[in-house]
C-alpha cells in the first residue's frame, strides 16, 4: 500500500475521532443544560407577601384604571374602606386579597426593561396598582396589565422590567367601591322572632307568634290617612305562612347598593312613602328596626337600620314587604314570580 493512501486514511480516521468526540461533548452539554436551571429562572424576583406576614398587614391601597381607587386600613382588628368612603369593609373579601398576594409568582420574564409598558397596559395610567402595607413600610408594590395565552403580564414597583404572573386572581383586586363595603344589615335566626311590626301607607300590620303559630291584627288608615283607633276586628283571610316569607327576606337582609347624604331617601315620611319593619326576637336576643324609603333605582328602595347611618339600598323582594298592603298577607295572593320564588342576586361573588 502507498505511503499517499496509507496517510489518507489515517486522516480520515482521526476526523471520525474528532467528529464523535464533539458529538459526545454537544450531547453531553445539551443534557446538562435541560436537567440545569435557566438563567433567566434563576434570576427571576419574588414577589410574594411572605406566608406568615398576612396579619402585619395594615393597609391596601388598590388602583383600578377603569374603577375607583379603594383605600383599606386596618383598625385595630377590622378592616375600614377609607377612601374614597369611610365605612366597614367586608372582611372576608380583604382577607381573599391578602390570601392571593402569598401565592403570587412569577414565572417568566419577558423583558428587563420599561420599553414595552404601553403594549402590555402596564403603564401608570392603564395598570391595575397594588400596595400592601406593613405599617410604613411597602410590603408589596405590583402592577397589573394586560393578561393572554401566557398568562398575566405585570411589573414590579420601582424595578424595571415585564413578567408573566402566577396564581393572579383578578376579580380579588377588581372590585368596585360597594363590593369593599360591608353589606349586611340584619342576621338573625329567623325561627327566633317572636314578634313582627310593618307599618305603610295602608296600614299597621302586627304579627305575634304564640307556640310556634303566628297571629295577626290589623289597624288600617281612614281616608285622610290617619290610623284608625282600633285594629279591624277579624283578619280571616290572613296567611301565618307569609309572616314567615318576610322573615326569610330579612333574617340576611344585604344591601344592593349604597346611598349618600345627598340621596333623597324619604325616611322623613317612611310611614307613606315606604314602610318600617320592627323584628323582636326571644330571650332579649334582639329588637331590630330598618326604615325603608322611597325607590332608588328601579324598583329598589332606600333603606337603613336603627342604630346606623348608613344608607342603603334593598331589592324589592326585600322591600316590598315594608310597602305591602293586605293582601300581601293573605291567603290566595298570586305569587309574584319575579320577586317571591327567594333572595335576589345580591351581586356576591361566586366563590365567596
């Protein structure tokens, strides 16, 4: 064999050496790097409320682009909406918020820097914006944008640069002003009233029950409007079990809506132009009044309850029991099928 033919080959065996040599070392770096971290993973920023750090929690300050900015503080151990109203919060509705800021993660980053805040809505002006405070200090500062395919786009206050979000949950941060506030105004045990009272523009309407049966009399108004002297002598058309349908209407009477100082309520002259429902219940466990006035919006009505100043606004299934004439009472009344088949939707949100 030549001496040229001889160094050919070697030639080309060498190359095969070097070729799977390189191979081997490719493969090798390729299986490194998918059991390996990325660097971007690893440089992703918490941004958690840490777990046991819900309870220092004092303040919240949310901003929603198209709502009303919310203010919550913590006083004392309940939560008050502070701005742009002074009322109670609903508890539970802050403690879901709070809940959510410890399981947020990010999980991608798009880019490090501010370039593509317009696009994502993550600008001041568009972004959702929530501070959690601790005392003086910012527990978390997070705003919020656009959210697709990829999940929730948002950016971190002060740092710049856009991520995508886990475990974001939008409808806790994105409630409107009367979502914040308390609603309710009575809770009681229905089967512990003992006495009931409605008082309207057609009449005084008194309930009592005596071993578990409810009896009722009747006091109507003359044709000037005044209440005559003395109750109507039988009532024999009177329904025991409609006592017990007013009862369910306001045993968890929640507000709609809220009113203001400003609102012309009719309260003044509740006896004509709405109603007032007295409940008493047993054992001293309770003696509730709530004053309903004219119409809000629609068909709902002004209400408020002894004691507070709030004004709110109920549903006509609730209402319409402080507004009902006799017959409303009686047997053989047609069901109003929009009103009486039980509770309207109060606008709770589903997973509450």
């Amino acid at each position: 064999m030549k001496t040229e033919t001889k160094l050919i080959i070697a030639l080309v065996a060498l190359a095969a050496l070097v070729g799977g040599w390189f191979m081997f070392r490719a493969k090798d770096k390729k299986d490194e790097a998918a059991h390996a971290p990325t660097a971007a993973s690893a440089d992703l920023p918490g941004i958690a409320l840490p777990k046991d750090d819900g309870d220092k929690v004092t303040k919240l300050e949310i901003k929603n682009a198209d709502k009303s900015n919310v203010t919550l503080e913590k006083k004392g151990d309940t939560w008050e909406v502070t701005a742009p109203v002074s009322a109670k919060a609903e508890q539970s509705n802050v403690k879901s918020l709070i809940d959510n800021l410890k399981e947020l993660k990010i999980k991608e980053s798009i880019t490090k820097g501010a370039d593509l805040y317009a696009q994502y809505d993550l600008t001041d002006e568009k972004a959702l914006h929530v501070v959690a405070y601790k005392g003086a200090e910012k527990a978390v500062d997070l705003y919020f944008g656009k959210s697709g395919s990829r999940g929730q786009v948002m950016r971190i206050g002060g740092k710049d640069g856009v991520y995508i979000a886990e475990k974001y949950s939008s409808f806790q941060y994105t409630r409107d002003v009367k979502s914040w506030r308390e609603r309710t105004i009575l809770k009681f045990e229905d089967a512990n009233a003992i006495q009931v009272t409605v008082e309207n523009k057609n009449g005084f309407f008194s309930f009592s029950k005596n071993d578990d049966k409810w009896s009722a009399s009747v006091t109507l108004r003359d044709k000037d409007g005044k209440l005559n002297k003395d109750p109507e002598k039988k009532w024999e058309k009177f329904e025991p079990e409609k006592v017990k349908d007013l009862l369910r209407a306001y045993k968890a009477l929640n507000a709609e809506d809220f009113g203001d100082d400003k609102s012309d309520t009719g309260f003044a002259n509740a006896a004509s132009e709405g109603g007032v429902v007295k409940i008493k219940l047993k054992d001293n466990a309770g003696d509730y009044t709530v004053t309903v006035g004219k119409n809000s919006k629609g068909s709902s009505r002004f209400a408020k309850k002894d004691g507070s100043d709030v004004i709110f606004t109920i549903s006509s299934w609730s209402a319409d029991w402080a507004t009902a004439a006799m017959t409303k009472f009686e047997k053989g009344e047609k069901k109003d099928e929009k009103h009486d088949d039980g509770p309207p939707d109060d606008g709770a949100d589903p997973m509450e």
